[in-house]
C-alpha cells in the first residue's frame, strides 16, 4: 500500500484509510466479532488510518475501534472527533447540538482515550464548526492537550476557510475532514487552496457518494428508516435516475482502464493532490479490496481533463443533505 504524508504534519498513512462510523452504528445492526475480524484484515492489507467518532453510537465505534485495533498499537493512526453536546450518561447524538468548549473537549478527549485504548489521540478533529465558541479557544484547548502528551495532531471537519486559518494560526491544523468527490467539489474554490498553502492535508469523507459512485444503486434501491440516504435529497428515486450521468461517466473510463466506477471515483480523488487521503466506509472484504485497487489506477492529465469537461456539463440533482 502506498503512503500518504497529510500536509506538513509528518502524519504519515496509508493512501487509503478506511471510515469505520457504520461497523457499529447506522443502518444495519453488525456482528461485532466480524467486524473486529475485519478491521484486522484490513491492516493486514496496508491500511493504516481509521476514522472514528465518539458520536457514532455514540461510544460504541470507538470501543469497537479500539478494541479491533489495540494489537497494532504504534503501527495504525486513529482519528477521533469532538464537538457535540452530551445528552446525560446516553453521550453525544447528532440533532443534540454542538458544544466545543475547551472544558468539553478535554473531558471528551481522556474518555475518547480509554475507548481507544491508546496513550495518544493520533488525531483529534472538531466534528463541527460551533458558532458558540471561538474557534481560537478551541484551537487552544487542543493545543494543551498536545502539550500534554493526550493528543498529537489537530483536525477540523466541515470548516470553512476562514476558520481554518484562525485555528492553524493558533495551533498548527494537521487535516481537514470534508465531503469531497467528483460528484460535490464546492470547496475547491477556496478550502482546498487554503490547504495548499498551509501544509494541511484533507481526509475526504463520503468519496463515493454515500456509495452512489459505485454504479450499485437505481431507483428501485431501498433504504431503511434509519439509513441517512432514506432522508437524503440525492437519494429520491427521481434524484438517483437523473444522476446517472455521473456513473455513466465513470463507466466509460472504468471501462478503458480495466477498473470498476468506485475505483475511478477514489482515483480521481488520489490524483487532485499528494496530500489527500480518502477514507471510504466499508464493512466487506470484497468492497474493501475494490476500494485498495484504486491506489493502482493512474488517470493521465488528458483522463482528468475529459472528467472535468464531462462534469462542467452535468447538473447533479438534489443537496448533500
């Protein structure tokens, strides 16, 4: 597997990482044990950067995480979020609202750590923007826990450029967290350059679309009440059929390159910038190795061209969210 360095921060990981949120929290109930199985086959396959969250669950990702990945300890690189409001002893959930304030985030951080299992959070991300707290004060409290030994890179998730610089001017940010793919590219007009210049790298969440990108999904896909795509614009039967465009692109140059439309997907996102690292969800084996086969895929500047000619033409339906 090839490695990745995530902006200046000497973060190095695979070129690859993998998004563990729905091995334990989603859709569909997992079996632990598989799971744990799971996690152990894909380090065996070369990756080394694991995205988690102590929302996802909440609690239970981490501990699953944690767990899967305690053997490998000083080989794998796992990154954590804070940033939403606990609801009492039931922790974090999405809709409960955000809190980033420093006291929050430290105590969040020696939790996150027993989950973990770990001597150091690898990265820590803000999960969200919070309106309530400056983000120098959140920048800060990060900071003291890098002092501290309890943390050792900072990551913002969703954030926009100006936050960005505020917070790298006060400690350092060694990635950014951001829906990316060749289907939603709003922040190539002012984030990703805000990246560049400052040496941060950018772990890119949803590569495929929420798995739209593969090809697998039409408008006869069912969702269960619990799947975010069953409430997401992009996934109304009416959104799915006139987005097709999309993977009929990435049909065609999959079919010139011996590779699968997935595979096209993250190879794009590989060939934006060095510093890039998409970290696709997956919980099979086989998606899993398609995912890795992309790191094999070189798309020439004229591939590259012809995608961004392709889309200029194309209108996708429906918002992210």
């Amino acid at each position: 597997m090839q490695k990745r360095k995530l902006g200046n921060s000497n973060l190095e990981v695979s070129a690859l990482g993998l998004g563990c949120m729905r091995m334990s929290f989603g859709d569909k109930p997992t079996d632990k044990q598989e799971m744990i199985t799971f996690l152990h086959k894909a380090v065996e396959r070369g990756i080394t950067f694991f995205d988690t969250a102590e929302v996802y669950g909440p609690f239970t990702n981490e501990e699953l995480v944690g767990e899967a990945l305690e053997p490998f300890r000083g080989q794998v690189v796992i990154a954590t979020k804070f940033g939403f409001k606990h609801d009492g002893d039931k922790g974090p959930a999405p809709g409960t609202g955000l809190d980033s304030r420093p006291e929050q985030i430290k105590r969040v951080a020696e939790a996150s750590l027993k989950r973990l299992r770990v001597e150091a959070i690898d990265l820590f991300y803000q999960h969200r923007p919070d309106p309530n707290v400056p983000i120098e004060d959140v920048a800060g409290a990060v900071k003291d826990l890098i002092q501290a030994g309890k943390v050792k890179h900072f990551g913002l998730s969703e954030s926009s450029a100006d936050l960005i610089r505020r917070a790298h001017a006060v400690q350092p940010v060694a990635a950014l967290q951001s829906e990316y793919s060749i289907w939603w590219t709003p922040i190539e007009a002012e984030i990703l350059p805000t990246c560049e210049e400052l040496g941060i790298g950018l772990a890119p969440y949803s590569p495929l679309g929420r798995g739209y990108l593969t090809g697998k999904i039409d408008e006869n896909t069912t969702f269960a009440d619990n799947d975010i795509r069953s409430r997401n614009p992009r996934f109304t039967p009416e959104a799915i059929r006139a987005n097709r465009v999309v993977v009929e692109l990435l049909e065609r140059i999959a079919g010139q390159k011996g590779a699968t439309p997935a595979q096209i997907a993250l190879a794009w996102l590989l060939a934006q910038k060095p510093w890039i690292v998409p970290i696709p969800g997956s919980r099979k084996l086989e998606r899993l190795d398609e995912n890795i086969g992309a790191v094999a895929v070189e798309l020439t500047a004229d591939d590259l061209s012809d995608i961004e000619n392709a889309m200029s033409q194309i209108t996708v339906i429906g918002d992210r969210y």
